[in-house]
C-alpha cells in the first residue's frame, strides 16, 4: 500500500483559495454565472483572469495584513468544461456529468412543487462557469464586478444566468433570526486550522488527490498524457500514461434557497401558546438558540456566553433527543455521535457525509412579519469531493428522510422539503420528545425553497491553465 | 412461532416476444402497485416482499431471458401456495407464470399442481438473512396500527399520562435492541475467539484473491436509467443481482462454505447482523448450477446509504462471497467506489417490486412491536381499544 497522500504545503499554490477559507474577513460576495461564445476568446480571458484568482497559499509575511484584500474563484459547468474543448478529460463524475436538474437527482434532492428545477431562476443549462467575487466593502464589490464584467465582455462571455449578491453580517445570522456556519469540518493539514481540530477531516473529503476518510483516492477525472500539451498537469501516480486533470480540484454545489421568513413566524405563531414556547419551538426545530448556542448545552433557555458552541455530543447527554429533537435540523446535518448504537462508528460514518460550506446570505432582514415580498436567503454554496457521497446524501437520507433516527415521517423541519404546494399529498410532522407527552407538529409547511442551482467543477491552477491551453508560467 | 421462508423462481421464457411482453406488462403493473393491481398482492396477508424481474439467460448473453419470481413469506411453501390460490393472487400471476417454460395455462386453479409447480421450481437459498424472526405481516400491520391509533390520542390530547414512566413518547419503547448506547465504546480487548476468526477471515480474503492496494481513482460509479426511475419510491428499496462465478475450485468451495457460516450466523444473530439494521430480509442463492449466484435485498432508504452501511460494517462478508464472483474489484469491498460500480453494472431492475409495510423502516417495526407489547399488557383488563380511548372502565358487555 502506497504511503498517504495529505495535504502539503506544496500545493496551496495549486489550490483555489475558497477550499481552504472562507474569507470571513471579506463578507460581500457576487457570483457571476457566465456563458461562453467562442472558445478562442474566452481561453484568452482564462489566461487573464488565471493570475487574479486567490490560491489557498498565503503570501510570505505575517499576520493580518497578508490577508487577500478580495478574492476571485472559478468553477466550471460540465457544459463549461466542454466548451473549452477538452473533451478528452473523462472520469468526471455522474453526478456532475448529468447535473443537477435531472428528474431522478431532484427526487433525492426534494426539488419538487415550487422548488422544481424547471421553475428555478439560476439553470445549469444556461451556465458554463461560476466567478465568486468577495469584497470587504459593498464598494469594492461592486467595482470589481463590474471591472470583470466589463473584461469578460470584450471576450464574447455574456451573462448565463443572474448575478447573485450577498452579504454576511458580523454575527453570521440567517433571516430566521439564528446564527448560522458553526460547525464546519476543518481540512486535515490545512493552514485554516485552528489548533482544536475538533472535527478534523482527511483532506481528500474536500480535494481530489488526497486520501480521504475511506483511505481512498477520491475518483478523479484524467487526461491522456499527451492530450496535456503544455505539460501543465501532473501524472497520475496510479497510471503513468494519464495526467490528473482533477488533482487539486473539487466539486462545488451552488444552490439560491429562498427563505420564506414570514412563513416561518406566522407558523410558529400560529402553532405555539406564547412567546416562551414560540423561542422555544423554534429553537427545537433549529437544534440551537438565536445565539448559536446549542439546545444540548443549553436546553432550557439562551445562553450566548457559551464559549465552544460546537463543542458537544449527543449520546452523552442527550441520548432521548429531550434536549434537542432527534429531527432538529443541526441533528440532521451533522449527526455527530448519534448514528446507530454506535457512537464511534457514529463519527466514522459521519465523516464520510460532511461537506465545506461557503455560502452567504442575500437580501435584506425582513422587517415586522408580514411578508414584503423581497426575495432573501441563502446563497448556498459547498464543495465536497464527491456530490453524490456528501452533499447528495445529506439532502437525501438526513435532511429529507423521514425515517431518520427511527423518526416515522418527519423531514427537516427548516430545509427538509415540507408541504409546499395546497395539493401534495405527503405531509411531514416534526416530532419534540418530551415529557410527559411529545410535541408533535403535523403537515410542517416548507420554509425554505430552491431557487436555482448548479453543480461545477473547481480546477486546481495548474487545470485551469490546461483549460486555457497554454503553459503554466513558473 | 411462525417461520418466515423464500420463494425463489426463475423460469426460462419461451420467447424474445414473451419477454417483451412480460417486460412491459410487468413495468406497467409494478407501477400501478398500490393503486389498481392486477397482482394484488395486499390481498396475502402472508407476504412481507415479493418482486418480478426480467434477468438475462445463464450465459448471461442477450437472449433467453427468465423470469425471476421471489417472495418473502411467513409460513411454509405449502401454505403459501393455497395462500396464493385462496387469495386469487395465484390465478392473476397465471398469465406471467404461462409465458415461461415449465408451466402449463391453469395450474393456478389446481392446489397440489399449483404447489407442485412452486416446490418444483423452487430454488433453495444458500444464505437467508432475516432481520425480524418470528415477525409475521399481520403483527407488523397490527403493530403499526396500534401505534397510529396512540399517536392519534396523543394529538387529540385526549390521553393525559400521569405516569411517565408508562408511556413515554419516545425514549421508553425501545430500550431493547440497542437504542439507547452507552458513551462508553465497546472495548477492544483480546479475545481469542475474534482473533481467531480474524486471522480465518483474512486468510479467506487471501485464498478467494484479494489483496490491499492502492484504489484506481479512475473509478466512477455510473448508474443505469432505468435502475434510477425504480428507486426512491417507497420506503424500503430493492436490489436484484445476478453476477458469474469464477469458474475454479478455490471459488467453488470458498463460496458455498462462506454462505453455509454466513446462514448459521444469520440464524444465531437473530437478524442483528453487526450494526446493519436496515435490512428486511437478503438472500444468496447460487443458480444455473453453480454458474452465478443471484443476490437479492430489500433495505430501508437510499441506495448509497445501503452500500455505505455494507462499507462500513460488513466489508469481510462482502469481500468472501463476492469475492468468488467475477469482475469483483481485487482491492475488495472497502474500495468503495469500485464495489458500488461493481454493484451498479451488475443490478437488474425489477419490473415489480412489492412491500407489505411500504412506510415502516426494521427500526419502526421494532418500535412499533415493542409498544404493542407494553400496550397489551398495560390495557389487559380493558381491553385495548378501550383503553387508547380512554375508557378504563370494562365494557366487555358491550361486545
């Protein structure tokens, strides 16, 4: 058995820098979805754009100020890999090659009624590739924007799909009113690490190349050697004849999830005795306070001065779901411990089902609660080393399943796919343990609604300037 | 006690145009299941699954399909055959059953010919996995409905439970099969029996072919259209698998001495097969005379979380019998991604899938057991249905 293959210093300069951070110092985001005319011109963009794009390694110096003032992203459609002509990169997977909007992948994905692919403003189809631009000001996001945009248009590029603009406020809270992004797995041997490494997984989880929690070699696509014409890739170790187009790389998952805020609080006035009982449906639906604070550590009322808010198990002390429910959209993605009987088998398990988030919110907070018509909520955006293993999954057999955790017929009460539309037959509940009797919800309405989505592929430096077709400068 | 047995048929179609035919009547009808059957099977109060698929010849060569009728039964075959005829269901699978060799149009309203054509044709199983022994449809139905008819009280909040500890929602009725584990992990410690079996199990993996090695990266699950359209539609999900088997001594004996300890184990365990409790019942059968060997399963939830779980838990009983098939990958089952596409390549869809409890889970039905136990016990003296309403008082003179 070859030796492991982890993460190295080495390859940050190969490796877009939003694998590795989030840039929480650089909370405007834009994501412009591009569609490309000719190949020719838009190679030529490539090659402009390719030095601008923010790689995972951090220039020499120390502290702060070596931060990147803003960062710039690219991710490709399987339509965009295409386009660019390398049509001899096989071994992309099923997932990515069919894409998002397949009738059977939104069964699993429960993007259905309302949410159905068809209706969806953002369509895989219509995009080719993906630029993420993050900004610290709204300013300079909007002088950037318009400085690419302004460049891509010369090259033929046009407009796929609607920009997005997001924002992520300081105390990272979505519009139902909770702090969102506590827990996120940390890459195994990555510079973004703090040095708890709680929840620390093997790199190839994330990025292709490395061995990931199964010991394996994630699935990479490749190319014949001498289809690599500028050299710029290195070989596959596995078979010296290929070149690893994917090393590097990762797959991302953008999804617009509308949430339906007004929706959410009138449910819960409706649907609870008085306030005390509403903050506290709600944060059994969630799994933690408006805080961040989690029910297990804290499950009678708010705590925000916990200090370690991701610091906790279930089986310990929650192992009856008294505390936060067993259907609590926290227990559902990320179950930690409470998987099966086993709770070490538990977090094995659990690691082969986690993804990166990078998303951010957009729109403004409603104000009162009747609903004003604007359109808010996530900008969902994840990157995984495999879609089907890890974000697929989740939104299948814990966000979606109504069996999860020996539940009957509950979904995620916050992003499960709920009853939309006035004539589905399916309704779903979501069930509060607790004693003497159970709280149950019945026919719990859908809150959160698909707006658009796409899955891309995020190529490593050295790919991109092979989908450019010129050599990698040293 | 009732005993649950397999029914395994694979009848030789007469002709490419009856294959056909069975082909698309049978998709028809496995899509119409649970609304208009013409094979009802909810009539048989004694079928926990049952499915038709349409797989290849022996040779595996297009041309010479057979019909693959299995089902999953409480009872013996001879009941289950005047079962089938009682309930009719017999005479509506005539049609199917006279499209294939073997079976004369009519048998169906002939018990002993009809039994004789089931005993006959019936091919017997290598390993049979059960996860609930004992458990027959109707105490999964009446569990399931008792359980239903509790939670109505409860959303009607006409029960009021002073006692707790009678009757809590959640956490109470199952504290008997593993639900509520302790922090502390199971310890490894020495024990020379699983050392033993250890070094049996690796050696076995060493004689059937496999060695460790580095995974091909270059692997990528692809999965048939048709197999994605069946899927996801109830709770539990089907898989039907027909692969060769290698042609050589070592595969001869490794498999059916494999299979032989794997169904003593499934008969000790009690249907817990290590942590795995998502599946109903699987079965191993070896077929066309050694040549393949059919496996079939019926899980609860996702196929990906299914072979996750198989990955997880039970990678040295995936790598010893699969690994006497041909095309296994050599790196074994913990290979992830080569096992699915493994798997995937070799899945046949089924044209009919049937499930008895098409919303129940093996942990629902333990739950739902479970409390129908305590329930009949508590409201004993009254019976009950009275008591779920609430009427304490006995009222058997109503009756």
């Amino acid at each position: 058995m070859s030796s492991l293959k982890l993460l190295n210093k080495a390859a940050l300069r190969d490796i877009q820098g939003i694998i590795i951070s989030g840039y929480g110092h650089l909370p405007y985001a834009g994501y412009l979805f591009l569609t490309l005319s000719d190949t020719a011109k838009a190679r030529d963009w490539l090659l402009l754009i390719i030095p601008r794009i923010t790689v995972a390694q951090r220039p020499e110096g120390a502290g702060d100020k070596k931060r990147p003032e803003y960062a710039i992203n690219i991710a490709f459609t399987n339509a965009g890999i295409e386009k660019f002509n390398l049509p001899f990169v096989s071994g992309f997977s099923e997932e990515f090659s069919e894409g998002i909007a397949e009738e059977h992948r939104a069964r699993r994905l429960g993007d259905d009624g309302n949410s159905a692919p068809e209706l969806w403003e953002i369509k895989e189809k219509d995009i080719h590739l993906l630029l993420m631009v993050q900004a610290p000001t709204a300013d300079l996001l909007k002088e950037l924007s318009d400085e690419l945009t302004k460049q891509y248009q010369q090259y033929g590029i046009t407009e796929g799909a609607p920009a997005q603009h997001g924002f992520q406020p300081a105390d990272n809270k979505e519009h139902f009113g909770f702090t969102d992004s506590i827990s996120q797995p940390f890459i195994e041997n990555s510079p973004a690490n703090p040095r708890g490494q709680q929840s620390c997984v093997r790199a190839g989880e994330f990025i292709l190349g490395y061995h990931n929690e199964y010991n394996l070699i994630p699935p990479t696509p490749t190319l014949k050697a001498e289809d690599d014409l500028h050299g710029n890739l290195p070989a596959l170790y596995f078979d010296h004849k290929l070149k690893d187009f994917g090393q590097n790389g990762t797959y991302l998952v953008f999804r617009k999830l509308y949430q339906d805020v007004a929706k959410f609080h009138a449910y819960l006035d409706a649907n609870t005795r008085d306030q005390a009982h509403r903050d506290l449906v709600a944060a059994k639906f969630v799994g933690r306070w408006p805080s961040g604070t989690p029910l297990v550590m804290s499950p009678e009322a708010d705590n925000p001065d916990v200090k370690d808010k991701n610091a906790f198990f279930y089986m310990n002390n929650d192992a009856q779901g008294l505390k936060c429910p067993y259907g609590a959209h926290i227990r559902r993605v990320n179950p930690r411990d409470s998987l099966g009987s086993d709770p070490i088998q538990s977090l094995k398990t659990v690691n082969h089902h986690r993804i990166l988030r990078r998303g951010i919110q957009y729109g403004e907070r409603l104000s009162g609660t009747r609903d004003d018509g604007a359109d808010r909520g996530i900008l969902f955006l994840c990157l995984n080393a495999d879609i089907r293993r890890q974000f697929e999954f989740m939104q299948q057999s814990w966000i979606n399943n109504p069996k999860f955790a020996d539940l009957y017929n509950d979904r995620d009460p916050i992003t499960g796919n709920n009853k939309d539309l006035a004539d589905d037959t399916r309704e779903y509940d979501m069930t509060i343990p607790s004693i003497p009797v159970r709280e149950k919800f019945k026919g719990m309405p859908r809150f959160v609604h698909v707006k658009g989505g796409a899955y891309f592929f995020l190529p490593g430096i050295a790919a991109l300037y092979c989908l450019a077709g010129a050599k990698r400068p040293d | 006690m009732t005993k649950q047995s397999g029914l395994t048929l694979i009848l030789p179609i007469k002709s490419d145009l009856d294959a056909e035919w069975l082909r698309s009547n049978l998709a028809a009808m496995g899509k119409q299941l649970g609304k208009t059957p013409a094979v009802d099977f909810r009539k048989s109060h004694l079928t926990h699954f049952a499915r038709f698929v349409v797989i290849p010849g022996a040779s595996g060569q297009p041309g010479g399909d057979r019909l693959l009728f299995s089902s999953n039964f409480d009872g013996d075959l001879k009941g289950y055959a005047y079962h089938l005829i009682q309930t009719g269901l017999a005479l509506a699978m005539d049609e199917f059953f006279s499209r294939c060799e073997g079976y004369t149009k009519g048998t169906a309203n002939n018990p002993l010919l009809f039994f004789r054509f089931l005993k006959g044709g019936n091919i017997s199983i290598q390993a049979f996995f059960v996860a609930l022994r004992a458990v027959t449809v109707n105490l999964i139905w009446e569990s399931a409905t008792i359980r239903r008819e509790l939670e109505t009280s409860l959303d009607a909040r006409q029960m009021r439970l002073s006692e707790t500890h009678d009757l809590q929602p959640k956490s109470q009725p199952v504290p008997d099969h593993s639900k509520a584990p302790s922090v502390e992990p199971k310890k490894p410690g020495f024990s020379l029996g699983t050392a033993i079996a250890n070094l049996l199990i690796s050696t076995g993996q060493w004689i059937i072919g496999l060695r460790k090695k580095q995974n091909d990266p270059q692997v990528n699950v692809k999965t048939a259209a048709q197999l994605y359209a069946a899927e996801d539609i109830v709770t539990q999900n089907q898989m039907t698998v027909v692969v060769p088997v290698k042609q050589t001594v070592t595969a001869y004996v490794m498999l059916r001495l494999v299979l032989f300890v794997m169904n003593q184990v499934f008969k000790l365990s009690k249907g817990k097969l290590s942590d795995l409790d998502t599946v109903h019942f699987a079965r191993w059968v070896i077929i066309d005379r050694g040549r393949n060997i059919l496996f079939e399963s019926n899980f609860d939830g996702s196929w990906e979380n299914y072979i996750d779980d198989f990955a997880d838990h039970a990678v040295a009983g995936m790598n010893m019998v699969w690994g006497n098939c041909i095309g296994f990958p050599m790196s074994g089952s913990s290979d992830v991604e080569s096992f699915k596409r493994y798997i995937r390549d070799n899945q046949t869809p089924a044209q009919v899938y049937y499930s008895a409890y098409p919303d129940s889970t093996v942990r629902n039905i333990l739950t739902d057991i479970s409390l129908n136990t305590k329930v009949t016990k508590l409201a004993r003296p009254y019976g009950r249905r009275n008591f779920i309403k609430g009427y304490y008082g006995s009222l058997d003179f109503l009756n």
